[in-house]
C-alpha cells in the first residue's frame, strides 16, 4: 500500500483538474484550519441531529435471541403452543375480547436456600405473599389474562402449587364436594399430599410446575423448586384488537413489566435474609433484565474514555486536546448509530453494544498520528517541517497531507476485518463486524475533521495564552563559566532563558 502510495501520490486525480492527491489533501486540511470554528460547531450540530433523527424514527431497542425460560420439556411445548396461537391472534384485524389473547408469560422460580422442603406449611405461606405482591401490584388487573365465560370479568390465578394448597371447597349439593383452585380457601392440613392428589385427580399441568426428581414425586414428596407461571394479555381496555396501536400497548406493557421488576421482583430476589431464593424471568423480563445489565456494562466504557482522556493528557500534554479527542471519538458512535439503525435498518444486540469497547483502541491511533504530525510541523524545513512562523491553517494542510493517508491505509484494513465478521452464518456476528466497520470509518472522518480543526482552533486561542491549563516557570538567567587552558582563566557569560511551558506546548 505504501508503495502505490508513493507511485501515485503525484499522479493527477481524475477530474481534479491536474491536482495531485497531496495537494487536495493540503487545500482540504488548509480550509479546515482557517474555518476550524465552523467545522466544529457543523460537525457538533450534524452529529447531535443525527441521533435525534435517528432515536425519534428508530428508538433504541434491544435485538435479544429467544428461548424458552420453562424448565420442563412440556411447560416449553405449551409455551411455544401459545406463542403460536398468540402470533395468530396480533395478525387478525377483527374486534377481539378484551384481555383473552396472552402477549406475555414471566415465571418466578423458588428455592430453598438450605435444601428444604417447599411444600410446607410456613413456606407455601411466604410464597403466596410473595405472589400476592405481584397480583396486588398497581395496573395488574388491567394487564392480566382474563378468564373466558365468567362474569364479571376476572384475572385468572397464575399457575401455582398455592392454588391447590390454598384451594376452596365447593358443594354441589348433599355430600359432593369438588375443590377450585384458585387460592382463595385456607391452606390444607397436609399440604404434600393436597398437591399430589389433586394430581391424581386431573391437575397434571402441576408436575411442571415442580422438581421432576423423583423425591419430589414419590412419597414424603420433598420439593426443593417449585415455579408460578403468571400470564399477562391483551387487548387492552379501549383497545379493538392487538394490532390497534399496537405500539402504545406494548409500551403499556413494558412499563409494567419495569415496574413489577424494580418494585417487586428485584428486590425480592436481592433479599438473601429470606429462606426461599428466588429467581424471575419470562421472554420480555428476560429482555428487560438483559438490557438492565448490558446498559451498565456499556457505561463501563465512560472508564474507558477517562482512561483514554488521562493518557491523551500525557502525551499531548493538554487538557484541551485531551478533551477535544476525546469527543471526536464519543462523536463516532451516534453518526455510526443513524447510518446503521435508521439507514440500514439493523437491530442491536449485545455484542453490538460491546463493539465500544473495541472502537475505542482503534480510533485512539489516529488521534496520535494527527498529534505527532502537528508537532512534526514546528520543526524547520530541513527538518521536514514547517517552522514555527507559519498560521495554524498551513500546519493543518500539512498534517492532513501527511497524516490522511496513513490513516486511511490503517483504517482501511481494520475495517475489512471488521467486514470479514459479515460472512458469518450467526446473526449476532455479522451485525458487530457491520457497526464496528462503520465506527472505524465515522472516526477516521471525525479525525481529519473535527479534530483537525480542533487542533487548529487550539493553536490559535489556546496555546499562545497563559490560561490556568498553563504555568510558565519563571525565566532564569544561567551564567556559564569556561575555563580555558591556553588561555588561562577566561570567563565568558552566557545568558539563556528557560521558560517551562506544563500542558500547553
């Protein structure tokens, strides 16, 4: 690359009108250093409308792979049964019962911290607090899957061993009885063998619910999990049919389903003082909890930006720089996010977020390359510089001549790597090799851009002055005594002035 860099450098550009690359790099770098505060303020400006075009057309979503959160092989049959029939359901555009259709099922598994048996008494109690918190949450009535044929219209209990342990008993005249479970009687004597039995009767939809050990399921039945599938559904009130503003009951749903989570859930799983342990999840919870923990480990990247802005510090010796680097990075991913979400129209997972982290590394070499060339520039001309009497718009055309195709060279082959990760057969591959790509690519134009005009805003307002960044060491005169042999003792004087400049040069 270098060499046909060097062959063709002089070459004239195709309608160019005779201008060698060299000098368009020049003229470009050269209008950017004497316009360096509109292209600063365009590039701030064009960057913040983009990611306000984008979130307003495309909101940041999270693309999160599926899978079925029920244990059992069975309760993952039925699962997938009705997200089947749910599918079914969205695409129809007649009136639908309010509430009938499930859009959305969240579990909550229990365990027994110490390995003890679930189905007793005292803690068949606390788990039917546990869910009464969930049914009582606010807005719960209006979300939840109503049960067809009975009026008024009711929630239906979440599928539980509490419903049969808490189970009412009903008579149908005489001496026969049948029993409901829907969690609203007192708790049986022998809760174990209630669950069992009512297991024997036609309840078999309980053994998912429980451990399939065979402890569990053979006598003195010691459960140490049991689960409580919750099911929540649509349309909701003033609603014809799910697809009718579709995404206003989506949010309505999230919104809940956010706040059962931070209200309720959370904490409960967080209480390690409680002897039963438990553990939430569901296919929007699930989404939910994975992006909660996939925002913080992106704000681990605000690290790395500190990190980058301290050793940015050291080498620049400037603050100013250091910051101004540092944004010129920050700028790369929101131009990055338009062309890919709201241009290209692809989703973001979390190996695209982690791509950050990646980026980061990368770009930091073509904030060094512009440095070390504008510092090159202040050496004299047979030093292969300029001087130091030329304008801060001559020392950009040179460090945009020189640095530019040194920087396209090394971002050009980082992004073909990037590019390779495309051809992968995984999803989630292809679209971190295609973001990656494009950040490279927004970085390399932010550098020879905002930076560049940056450096050049610098030089003229910012390194000439003695501001706070700055502090000159007071000038001291050093007499230097020569003693020579063949002339005896001769002292000659000779005055030079020290002026230590710290973070401004």
């Amino acid at each position: 690359c270098h060499r046909y860099l060097r062959r063709t450098r002089n070459k004239p550009v195709p309608g160019g009108a005779g201008m060698s690359w060299d000098k368009r790099f020049i003229r470009y770098g050269e209008d950017i250093g004497s316009r360096y505060w509109a292209w600063m303020f365009g590039v701030l400006l064009s960057a913040t409308g983009l990611m306000t075009v984008s979130l307003y057309y495309a909101p940041f979503k999270m693309l999160l792979p599926d899978f079925s959160p029920v244990g059992s092989v069975l309760a993952a049959r039925e699962t997938a049964r009705g997200q089947a029939f749910h599918g079914l359901a969205q695409q129809s555009d007649k009136p639908q019962t309010q509430q009938q259709y499930v859009v959305e099922r969240f579990i909550i598994i229990y365990r027994h911290r110490d390995g003890g048996n679930l189905l007793t008494a005292e803690n068949l109690e606390r788990m039917k607090q546990m869910e009464d918190m969930v049914l009582d949450y606010p807005n719960y009535q209006n979300l939840c899957y109503r049960s067809p044929g009975i009026l008024p219209p009711s929630c239906q209990p979440p599928a539980s061993v509490v419903n049969i342990a808490y189970a009412s008993h009903r008579s149908l005249g005489g001496d026969t009885q049948i029993t409901v479970p829907d969690r609203l009687g007192e708790l049986a004597e022998d809760p174990p063998n209630a669950v069992f039995k009512a297991v024997d009767d036609g309840f078999e939809w309980l053994l998912q619910l429980l451990s399939n050990k065979a402890i569990c399921t053979e006598p003195p039945h010691h459960c140490e999990f049991a689960r409580s599938v919750f099911a929540l559904a649509g349309p909701l009130e003033g609603y014809t049919n799910l697809q009718d503003r579709k995404t206003t009951q989506e949010r309505t749903l999230m919104g809940f389903l956010e706040g059962l989570t931070r209200d309720v859930l959370r904490p409960m799983a967080q209480n390690t003082s409680e002897p039963l342990q438990i553990v939430f999840t569901g296919d929007e919870l699930w989404r939910y909890e994975l992006n909660v923990y996939i925002y913080r480990d992106a704000l681990m990247t605000s690290g790395s930006f500190l990190l980058l802005f301290a050793y940015f510090a050291l080498h620049t010796q400037s603050l100013v720089v250091s910051f101004l680097a540092v944004i010129s990075i920050f700028l790369a991913f929101p131009t990055s996010y338009f062309i890919y979400k709201t241009i290209c129209g692809c989703e973001v997972n979390g190996l695209t977020v982690m791509a950050m982290f990646v980026v980061l590394g990368v770009a930091a070499d073509d904030i060094f390359i512009v440095v070390d060339n504008w510092r090159r520039s202040r050496h004299a001309p047979r030093d292969g510089g300029l001087g130091r009497k030329v304008t801060a718009a001559q020392r950009a055309g040179f460090v945009l001549g020189h640095a530019a195709p040194a920087m396209a060279i090394t971002s050009a082959t980082t992004i073909s790597a990037f590019m390779t990760a495309t051809l992968s057969q995984i999803p989630t591959i292809r679209l971190f090799g295609f973001f990656a790509a494009i950040v490279v690519a927004s970085n390399y134009l932010l550098v020879c851009t905002f930076f560049l005009a940056s450096m050049a805003m610098w030089e003229n307002h910012v390194r000439g002055r003695d501001w706070c960044l700055r502090k000159r060491v007071r000038s001291i005169k050093i007499t230097t005594h020569i003693h020579t042999q063949k002339a005896g003792s001769l002292d000659q004087n000779h005055a030079r002035y020290i002026g230590g400049v710290w973070l401004g040069r």
